[in-house]
C-alpha cells in the first residue's frame, strides 16, 4: 500500500512539474524584450492578476512558518496572516497610484522620489530580504519530497531538486511565466485546501473533538502568546505586505489602474479565506499528530497531515499543491530581485545601452546566481517561522515606510529616506549578534529584531527630514496630485 500511494504521489508531482514547464515554455516565445520580461508586457488582466498575487503572497511564508505557528499556538497564530490583511485594506488604495507610476522595480520609485543612493541601498535591502524569503522555500519544498519519498529523498536533496526546478521556471519566460503559473496554482491550491478542511475536522471529531484533544489556550485570541509577541507577528508582515516589490512589480504588469484595483479586491478575500483554512490544517493536525517526526519540526504540519490524514487522491493532490505553491513563490522572490540586479545596477551603472537580447540573457543569468545564493541559506536554515520574520523585518523596517512614504508625505526628503534604509537594514541584520546579546539587557536582546528596527528606521526618517530641506517641487509631484 505505501509503494502505491508512493506511485501517486509521484504521479501527481511530475503532472504539477510538466503542466508548469508547459506554461512556461507557452510565454517563452512572447518574451522579445525588457518590458516583456520584466513586467509581462504591461498586459496582465485582473483575473490573472488575482491568481498571481495570492500565489506570491501564500507560499512557505504561510504554509510552513505559518503552520508551524499554527502548531505550536493555535489560532492565535493568525495574527500574522492578520497583518497582511491589514495591509490589503491600505493596498486598495496605494495599487491604483502604483501602476499610475508605472515602472519596473521598487528602486525606480526610490530613485524617482529621492536620489540613486536610495536606489543603491534598496536594491540591497531587497537582496538580503527576498533571498531569505526564496531560501526557505527551497528548505520547504525539499521537506515535501522527504516526506512523500522518506526513503529514496532526504530533505537536503529534495531540497537541491526544487532549486533546479525554480531557477529552471524562473529564468525561461520572466513575469510572464510566473504570472499565468501562478493561475494554474492558485486555482490547484483553493480547491484542494477547501476540500481538505471538512474531511480533517471529521478525522478529529468535529469541533468538540478538536476542543477536547488541545488546550484551551488554542482556541483563545492570545492564547500562550504574550500581546508584544502577538505584534512581532502582525506588524513586519503588514509592512512586507504593503511595501512588497513583488506585488508592486505586478501592479506595473497590469493592464490599467483599474485592473490594480479590482485584482486587490479579489486578492482581499482570497487571502483571508486561504491562509485562515491553512492555520485550521494545521491545528487540526497538531490535535491528530502529537508526536513523532512532525512534533520535532513542526513546519512540516501542513504536508505531514496532507500525507497521512486524508485519502490518498486528495493528499496527493493536497501535497501537488504545496509543492507548486513552493515553485510559486519561489519563483517570485528570485524573479523580482533578479529584476533589481538588472534594471538597477547592470543597466544604470554598466551597460545602460544594452540590447534587449542582452538584457533577457542577463536576466536568466542573475536568477541563477540568486538561485544559489538562497539555496546556500536554505541548508543552513533550522527554522523557517525565524526565517521568515527575519526577512520579513528587513523589508518592513528599511523599505516600506520611504515607499509609503513617496505617495502619502511631501515632506519626506532623500537624507530622510537614506538614512531609513540604512537603519531598518543594519540593525536587522546585526540584532542577532554576540555584540547585541553581550551589551543590551536580555529583555531586550532576547526580543526579535522587529520593534528596535522599525524604531530606528522611522525615527531616522522623521527625525533627519525634518532637520533638512524639504525634497524638491518636481519629485513629489510625480506621486502626489
């Protein structure tokens, strides 16, 4: 019996692998120039859009870290899905201004709005963030392997196949290869986590099963968890949702303001109906699989109960998607920093004559540089849960107060803006060091890097605007009326 569903599953992941390469291969021919590869032609419809947002905002963010979560404390865990629909609400209003804006990366706006260090500084913040975001999918997505081929795959080798398998999907077609992926994963994923939630809860024996098999603490709005770490939860990732190149690179992929604005609506009630189905997996399954393999790394939750909970057809089908939500978002976070590499350095500083031929070859060539820089973090990766807020810490801390910044404030000037990336990045990427642990009282150093970051990078910004001269007329002007 385990060698049949062993056959399934590997039916089911080589169908997922062969549907993606079709879909990829079927946008490589578009792709004729920078524009094309880049931001999908300016040409994604809303529906795309949709589909292609939720699937590079719920990857192993949501379906390991946030699972793992989930585990470990209940419901309580989604305060940090929270946080992203808290941002959702704000990014109604910031996606119509966005594709006004219209261009390829973040450090566009960043230049446009203050100055090319700004620029400089944000490509490195995106660098050290999206990395980190890609590094523990790969980690993830080898966890799936191991745990359908737990003989013939260890989670390491799994995790160097999933590594070929993005930078392959990746480098071929450019955002449009992600994009319409995206359609065939998004739509994968919703129906097999819908069909899941009712078949779980019946192995549990219903609510009151659930009730009585777990704490009360799990089913409360804290639960075990203090309000301040509630917050280190909800906050980085409300910031990463609404300073999010990624998502902004799609918004200037759009067909119109319009689309923006319609797709963020979608994007609305697919995330909370996803990511809220996710957290209930994974309670579920923390009340059926108390021990074992899966109580030593709780990450694993969401794959392990698609594994051994649900009938064969269903979890293999379950655990296709994670595998493509994985390759998604993956995807997503080697795509767009690629994007930074090229558009903003390469092309402004090196070869700004470059034909398009040059500029898509470079393209692929950089994502595979960036494939295995993430690949490198991922074998050193325990926990994806520290990971993940690790990441998420240095893009909300050092870039999204100055993006949000550049549509809402005509104050806010480049020294401000500088000085923000410079703080919210140092002092993330430092707050886990022997110097930190060693010279700050352990209440504090003990903390996560989240509150003393976005502290720095705000009071930076604020403080070093307003002692120097507001920005030039001419800058704020192309973001606000």
């Amino acid at each position: 019996m385990a060698l049949l569903h062993a056959g399934l599953y590997a039916w089911v992941l080589g169908v997922v692998v062969l549907v993606l390469l079709a879909v990829s291969l079927s946008q490589l021919r578009g792709v004729k120039t920078k524009a094309d590869y880049l931001v999908a032609g300016r040409s994604l419809p809303a529906f795309v859009l949709v589909f292609t947002l939720l699937s590079s905002w719920i990857g192993a963010g949501s379906l390991f870290a946030g699972a793992e979560n989930a585990y470990r404390n209940g419901f309580a865990a989604l305060w940090q899905p929270a946080g992203g629909w808290a941002g959702l609400l704000l990014i109604y209003f910031i996606a119509p201004r966005a594709r006004k804006f219209a261009q390829f990366t973040i450090p566009d706006l960043l230049e446009a709005r203050y100055n090319q260090t700004a620029r400089v500084l944000g490509v490195i913040a995106i660098l050290f963030a999206y990395t980190a975001i890609a590094s523990y999918q790969l980690r993830g997505g080898g966890d799936i392997l191991h745990l359908i081929f737990p003989t013939a795959i260890s989670s390491t080798t799994g995790m160097y196949m999933i590594a070929g398998f993005v930078i392959v999907f990746t480098a071929l077609a450019g955002m449009a290869s992600v994009a319409y992926m995206d359609v065939a994963i998004g739509l994968l994923v919703t129906v097999a986590l819908i069909v899941s939630i009712p078949i779980l809860l019946g192995r549990v024996g219903g609510a009151a099963g659930l009730h009585a098999a777990l704490p009360a603490t799990h089913f409360q709005v804290l639960g075990s968890i203090s309000f301040a770490r509630a917050m280190e939860f909800f906050i980085p990732t409300m910031l990463l949702m609404l300073g999010n190149q990624a998502m902004y690179q799609k918004f200037f992929s759009a067909k119109s303001e319009r689309d923006a604005r319609v797709a963020v609506v979608g994007w609305i009630f697919g995330t909370v109906i996803l990511e809220t189905i996710i957290v209930a997996i994974a309670v579920i399954g923390s009340a059926l699989y108390k021990t074992g393999e899966v109580a030593e790394r709780p990450r694993e939750i969401i794959a392990y109960t698609a594994r051994h909970g649900l009938p064969a057809m269903l979890g293999a089908l379950l655990l296709g998607a994670v595998f493509a939500k994985v390759i998604s978002t993956a995807n997503n976070y080697l795509f767009s920093p690629a994007t930074n590499l090229v558009n903003d350095v390469f092309l402004r500083y090196m070869r700004p004559d470059a034909s398009n031929k040059t500029i898509v070859l470079t393209s692929r060539l950089v994502v595979v540089g960036l494939g295995i820089w993430a690949l490198i973090q991922g074998a050193y990766t325990q926990s994806i849960l520290d990971k993940a807020l690790y990441a998420y810490t240095i893009y909300s801390a050092a870039l999204t107060p100055v993006i949000l910044a550049a549509f809402y404030s005509r104050r806010i000037n480049s020294k401000g803006a500088v000085s923000c990336i410079v703080a919210g990045t140092f002092v993330t990427v430092f707050w886990g060091t022997d110097f930190v642990r060693h010279h700050l009282p352990a209440v504090i150093a003990q903390r996560d890097a989240t509150f003393p970051a976005l502290i720095a990078s705000l009071l930076c910004m604020f403080v070093v605007s307003w002692l120097t001269a507001p920005p030039p007329r001419e800058k704020v002007a192309q973001f606000l009326p």
